[in-house]
C-alpha cells in the first residue's frame, strides 16, 4: 500500500478524506477538548458523550444523543465520535464532520438533525483522536463484533472477533476519566461486560493507579435503517443493565435523557449478562420463526397451497400467533444472520456450559441456505441449464424499501446464477452503488431491461415492485418470460395475466399457482 | 365383558346410563325426527344440525349452534348430538340429555345454556341414532382423529388413527340427505376433505344413486377449555373453506349464524387442504416456540440468569416479539402433542411429499420430553436417590385454572418418580378425579399435605398456586424440604424467605436464584 493511498479515505460514494497525521490529531484534540469544555462551561447537567464507532449504529445514536435536550430545551450533551484513522473508516469521520451521516438513509429527519447539530449547534464533531476518551463523562461503545460462521457446524467452530472489540476496550481503558461510564451497546457474546470488559479495563485503571471500582452497563440499541432509523433509536424500548447498582443508576439516568421513556419506559434488568442474552435471544426468536416457515413453504408448495393466505388468516389470531412469518427470500442485515452465534459461542468459551441450541443453530443453517430454493425454481424453469441466460433481479437490500445490503441474500443468488454461468442483472430503486457486488451490472429502468432479460426474479418486497404496472412489464417483453416471485409481489390475477402472456410463473410458497395457471391453461 | 355391563356408560364423575338397545334406538330415532320437524315446521330458515362426536368440541359446539338465534331472537336450529352406544362413548349423551356438559368445566356460560337449551327450550337433543344423520342440514364432524406418536423417530413412523375417523364419515354418507352440508371440524391431515372425505361419500352417495355433487367445508375450532369455553367457539376468530363455491358458501352462511362475525369476521380460504393445513400450522408454530424458548432455559440456568424476566423484556417490543414464550414445565392437552404430526403424515401418505418438516418434529420431541427436565432438577436435589421420597406435585391440568388433564406432563412426572421409588402425592384444585392416573394419590389440603413430603413440586401456574401464603407454608413444614418451581410461581424474595428456612429452592429457568440465594446465605 503506497504512502499516499494510505492517507486518503473513500467513501462509497467517492468522497475522498486525507487522514490526519499524529500530529495533526493532536491538534484536533486540543481543539475538540476547548469545544468541548467550553459547552460545559457554568451548565452543570452538561456532560461530554463520547461514541466509539461510527458505523449503522454510532453514526446514528451519536446523532441522537446530541439532539438530546433538558427541560429548557438546551442540549444536554457535547458529542464526539470516534473511529480509526484508516483508509476504511476515516470517511465516516470526514462525512460526519461536513454534516452528513455516513449510512444512507432514507430518514429526513435523521439526516436534518445531523447536519444542524454539526455545523448549526455545533455539538456533534467526529474525530480519530483516541485521546477524546480521556474527557467523556459517558463512553457508548458501538464497534462492531462480527462473526466469522455463515453456517452452523459444530461449537468449537464458531469464531468470532473478540480481538478488535477488546482492543476497542483497552483503548478506552487508556485514556477514561476514573469515573465515567462506560455503555456498551454493541451486540455481544452474553457474559461480555463481567468477563471480558470489567476485567480489561479493571486491570488498565489498576496500571494507572484508578482504585475507584468501573462503571459499566449495557444497553442494546434496536436500530432499523429505513424512514424511521433516527426514531428507532428515539422512540423505541430499551432494556438496560448495569454491572452494579451505581452503574445501573448511571445507565438510566443517561438513558432516561436521551430515550422517549414517557411512551416507552425502560426496561431494567439486573444483571449485564441478562441484557447482553435478550438482544440475541430475541434475534434468534426471530430467526428462528423464519426458518420454521420455511419448511411449511416447502410443504405448502408441494401440497398447491398459499401460504402467504394462510399465514394470514393465523395472524387474525392477535396476541398469541400475530408474529408468525410469512414465506420469503432469504435471511440478511447485520443481526440476524450472526446474533445466536454468538450466545453459542459465549455458553461454552465463557461458560464452559456443554449447552447447544440446536433449533436455534439449525435455524441459522436453514436460514443462511434459503436463496438456494429460488434459484432452483428458477433453475428448474429452465431444465436445469442457466448458461447465458439473463437474469433480472429485482432487490438488492435485504429489507423492504430500505438501502441497507449488508449480508443481503441477493448476493447468494447472483453467486449461484454465476456458478451456472447465467448472467445476474440487478435492479434496486434504493441501491445507487452495490459495495458488496460491485461488478455486477446494475439497471435503472426496469421496462428497459425486461427487454434483453430471460427472466426476473423478484427478491424484494420494495413497494416499488409491490405498485409494478405487471401489463405495461409484459408489454415491453420482446418474448414470454420466466418470473419467479419470492416475496408475494404479483397477486393471482396478474399470475393469470403474465401466463396468457406466455410467461412461466413460479412463486415462493405459492404452490396454488400450479392449479390456477393450469387451470387457466385448460380454458 | 358381561352382557350387563356392556349395556351400562359410567360417566368420570360415577353417574351410571343404561345403553339403548337397536329397538330402543328405532324408537328414540322417531321421537327426535318428530320433534325436530315440529321445530323447523312453518319456520322456513330453521335448520336441522347434527354434531357428531360428544368430546371437547362436539359437546360445546352441540350448544353454541343450539344458542343461535335469528335477528327476532328465534332460535335457529334444532340440534342433534350423536356418539357411540358404546361403555366409552354414551355416557356423554346421557349427561347432555340431563342438561349436564359431558366436559368439566369451569364456564358458568356453557353450563347454564346447556341446561336451558336442553331442558327449556328444548332444541339440543343427544342420541346414538346413526339414523338422525338422515335428517340434517348441516352435519358438523367433531370425531377425533388421534395420533398414536408422542415423539417423532421418522416419517415412517406416524401412525394416525384415520380408520375410525372414515368409519364415521361412512356413516354420515349411509345417511345424510343429499343437499346437506357436512362440516369438518376435526383437526385432519392437510387434504383429509378432498381425498378421503369427498371419495367417501362421493362412492356411498353413488350407491345410493344420488348423483348430487356432495358439499363439504372445513373449518377448524379453536376451542380452549376453561372459563371462556363458550365464547371460545362463540366469541373467536374462524377460518373455512369449502370444496367447491356451494360448499364454501354454505359453511359462510351457516357460520355467519354462530359466530359473531362483526368482531370476529370470517377467514376464507380457497382450499380445504389450506384451512386443514392452516390450523396444524398455528398449532406447530406455537409448539416451536415453546421448544425454542426450551434450549435458552437450559442456557439460562448455566448462566445463572431469570429468563422469565429476559422474555418480559423482549415482549415489550409490541407487534413482532410479544409472542415470545415463557420457560416452563411441559406442554399438554389434545392439540398440541399431536398436531404437527398429522402435517407430516399428510405429506408423504396423501400428497408423496418428501418434505421433513425437522424443525417442527424436534420441537414434537422436545416438548414431549421437557418434564425429565424439572425431573432432572428434582433428583440432583436428592443426590440422584429419589428412594421412598415423598415428592407432592402441585397442578395436574396441563393448563393454567382449568381442570382439563387431557397428556398433561404432569403424567410422565409421576411415572419418572415412580421409576426411581419415588412416592409421588397429587394436588389440583380444579381436578377431582385424574382419570389417566387414578391410582396416584391425591391430596386436597396443602399445608396438611407438607408436613409429610419430602419435595414439593410447582408444575402448573394456578392462581391458586400464585396466590400460596408461602410463609404459611413454611410454618407448616416439620423439616427444611425441597421446592421445585417450574412455572415462575415463587418470587425472588419468597425464594430467599424458603431459603433462610433451610429448603432447597430451584427453579426452570431460574439460574439466577443460584447467585441470589448463595449471597443471602452468606450473609
């Protein structure tokens, strides 16, 4: 890596930031401190918030908390995030810092608030500088655990990477004023705060001759990218620990200012390992309802039925059965696919608890796997042979009407239609640049490209695709196509309509459509 | 079996029915076809309805459609109970033609309605008549269809007791009038109306030269024992399905006059297999939560974590986690045990599927064996020795305040304590008589009852049990004993109260009482 490319940071959009030097960083700390300190100057409820990692989450709590207000509507805290001087994260930094939030988001309000409280209120900077750590009265920590596994295939095979979360923890360690509090919001392996991040930063303060007992809590963060990312965050529940009473106490009281406890009260458990194992058990509940689904879609396929129908006829049944899932796509995002990783990995690397969840774990497998059964309806539309055939996928995010693409379950399918030598096409009206498939030809005009394409495949329940003019779609075809619907987007009378058009019909856990096309065949 | 006694149903409670003989029948046949055509003569919209199979459903349902009025207040329909003249069977038309609910139950509703209905306005006749099918409008199939599995060792495996059940529609189709509609209200086999009902009466009705095609619907109950028996049919969400357009409307109309459609609108499905498929699926899904939450109690109790208070947590999150389920003892009563299985018998006997529904058959597995773990619990309070140790189980119902005891776990709890001469001693304020374990003994006093046990144990959350003055209890003890809580009955401080008192405390998914309870006896 030259010199100079190590200097400059991208970002997806193509925004290039020069990463500062370390000397420059020690200018930008002394500057940030003044800001700082000069915010909390004579107001006595002010505190300095600080937030480690500006990814999907910290970009947008860091935002929340400054948006915080006393009762007099003065700003309660002076924020400052932080995150590497490297080429692949500097850009966060460099967006943040010019008013802009570094995820895409299709949240106005989440993108307004950013930019005034950046360059108008100035009480939201972001900053490389690790030294920021030593003046936070609060440390939110929202650097990313990530999870090797995609699959399932034994206990001791789980890896994880512990190393860089801990090391986010010595860093804070270093520099922490003796009696802030430290509030970890990143998804975890439960047993994380008392046996991971109490003994680091209890062994650091003991170095620099802190006797004073840490303060630690954990709170998870329930973020949903979309139009209501910043609200997510705002207006949602929260469930809080505290690894002793006085941290407990801290935890709500900053919670309490930065939540809207007035509609949705915390909620306190009494221990951080309880916290730490809702966040994935809920995740792996979840998780765990998908791939029960997806089994009853094999059968209901098989036996003619709808299940989309039938799912919701059970959903009337409001208290008891109202979250049971619908049939679908496949599994994405960043929590989903990972999140009971971690309580498994967590029960025997620090529990040495012989304990293996394995509907949970089966349910990862099933859900990581289920792309492969659209691409073998697709693939069977065609006897079994995609070479050069053109693909049209319709979706790229992993979720409805959102730009997220983390771990997106399209990006299997294109794999697949590439190990068969076809030709994925993707199309996405919230996707301007695919980072995790960038050689991948993108369209922007679906009526175009149904013209070249062989098939389509639709991924995503985007309510552009849901509000699709079907006819107009047909009458741009130059020849019948194949269509496969994985998300419920086409509704019976336009399964007619594309089948009298010639086109081969097919849809995830809509097995009526065998009777009703034929049926309609036979007329 | 004497001839004597062959002629004589005794009833649970010890009410004794002399059994009609075949001219008795004739005669008892005359008599309710009379009454019955003087019910529906001059009034054009009354109807005649038959329910055959007296059980759990059929007996309640019997008296909702008696209930039903028309919009002057009218009663709408004479209705005709039918079940077996058999020891087994008549007893349950006895009571009803004594104004009695063949069911324990606690709904005052269905008790009073029933009497009045029989014996006032006297429209719910019961009979063991085969000839009365001849009379019906509608015909409502209540028989139960029973599975012989409790855990699932391979597709092969299932056997399904699916011969009485035809033996029953065959005698519907020796009967019925050939406009009328049959009902299925039995939990079936996904496709049981369109390829064993239909080809049934379709070959019997050919025999009786009606050339008529024969209307058929389904439309599964929901019914749940307890004090909301009634309104549990009257008062809930109904889905239906008929086999062709007469069909499905006939079962609209027909449904439309019991249910109460304005709050509770009807779900149309276009298929019978979809409403067969649609109630074994809500069914599976609930047993799959109730599995899943299982493993995480094993977990939790290594990590020494309250689930119970991790899953009030998560169900904070309204609209798509508020069906999370609690840990617990194990799961009982009639549906649950068996229904996933009929799905998957269906598949490969009706439909040569080769779809494994795994995640719902572990889930089957699970549940049946959950009770060995509070088992578990109990012995290793005991060193593993259970040797004439007296262990009081309190709930015997497999539901919280209802007396049904229908494959409560509650059963294989004593069988276990049994196998290890253990002495296990009974308590249920709701059942008189345990009718699958009648040679247990059972207690009705328990404070009485714990100066002579070793062990008590909390199987079912009565509010009886909620409600227990645990230091009453205490008093009461003439040793410290073990107390076992498998359904979140003793609270934390109780627990600490049993503790200082020298008792052993455990709990399902209590691992946190480890920690609570070894600090207090420091202390």
């Amino acid at each position: 890596m030259s010199d100079i490319y190590s200097k400059i940071s991208k970002s997806p959009t193509g925004q290039e930031y020069k990463i500062p030097s370390k000397d420059e960083l020690e200018q930008e700390y002394d500057t940030i401190k003044n800001s700082a300190y000069d915010f909390v100057k004579n107001k006595k409820n002010r505190k300095v918030v600080i937030v480690q990692g500006l990814g999907f989450v910290g970009s947008a709590m860091a935002t929340v908390v400054a948006d915080a207000k006393d009762e007099n509507k003065e700003p309660l805290y002076f924020v400052i995030g932080v995150d590497l001087p490297t080429p692949y994260a500097y850009w966060k930094i460099g967006m943040i810092n010019d008013g802009l939030c570094p995820v895409v988001s299709e949240d106005e309000k989440l993108r307004n608030k950013t930019y005034n409280l950046v360059k108008n209120q100035k009480n939201l900077i972001a900053t490389a500088s690790e030294r920021v750590y030593g003046i936070g009265d609060v440390i939110i920590v929202d650097v990313q655990l990530d999870v090797k596994n995609k699959i399932f295939t034994g206990v001791k095979d789980i890896e994880i990477s512990i190393e860089g979360f801990k090391k986010a923890i010595e860093t804070i360690g270093k520099y922490m004023k003796e009696d802030a509090l430290v509030l970890v919001e990143t998804t975890v392996p439960p047993g994380t705060c008392k046996k991971i991040v109490k003994p680091i930063l209890s062994k650091i303060r003991k170095e620099r001759d802190i006797n004073k007992p840490v303060r630690i809590a954990h709170s998870y963060e329930r973020v949903m990218p979309g139009k209501n990312y910043f609200d997510s965050i705002k207006n949602f529940w929260r469930t809080y620990a505290g690894i002793d009473n006085e941290s407990e106490e801290m935890a709500r009281e900053f919670l309490s200012t930065i939540i809207n406890t007035k509609n949705f009260p915390l909620f306190c458990l009494k221990d951080t390992t309880a916290s730490e194992l809702a966040k994935v058990l809920e995740n792996s509940y979840r998780a765990t309802n998908i791939a029960l689904i997806y089994e009853w879609t094999l059968l209901c396929e098989q036996l003619g039925l709808n299940l989309f129908e039938i799912t919701k006829s059970i959903r009337v049944r409001k208290g008891t059965h109202d979250n049971i899932k619908d049939p679908g796509f496949g599994v994405g995002g960043y929590c989903l696919p990972k999140d009971s990783f971690l309580a498994q990995w967590a029960a025997s690397n620090l529990f040495s608890s012989d304990v293996v969840l394995n509907i949970t774990m089966e349910a990862m497998n099933i859900n990581h796997n289920m792309p492969k059964h659209t691409f073998e309806l697709l693939k069977n539309s065609f006897n079994n042979d995609l070479e050069r055939k053109k693909i049209l996928i319709c979706g790229i995010s992993y979720l409805q009407d959102v730009a997220d693409t983390r771990n997106s379950p399209t990006a299997m399918l294109t794999d697949l239609i590439l190990d068969d030598n076809g030709i994925p096409i993707v199309h996405d009206p919230f996707v301007d640049y695919w980072i995790e498939r960038p050689n991948i030809t993108k369209v922007s005009d679906i009526f175009s490209a149904i013209k070249e394409v062989d098939a389509v495949v639709f991924a995503v329940p985007h309510s552009f695709y849901l509000n699709l003019d079907i006819t107009k779609l047909i009458s741009k075809m130059k020849h019948p196509i194949t269509i496969i619907d994985a998300q419920n987007i086409i509704s019976d009378d336009k399964a007619i309509e594309l089948n009298k058009a010639g086109c081969h019909v097919k849809g995830v856990g809509k097995g009526h459509w065998n009777t009703i096309l034929k049926q309609n065949h036979n007329k």
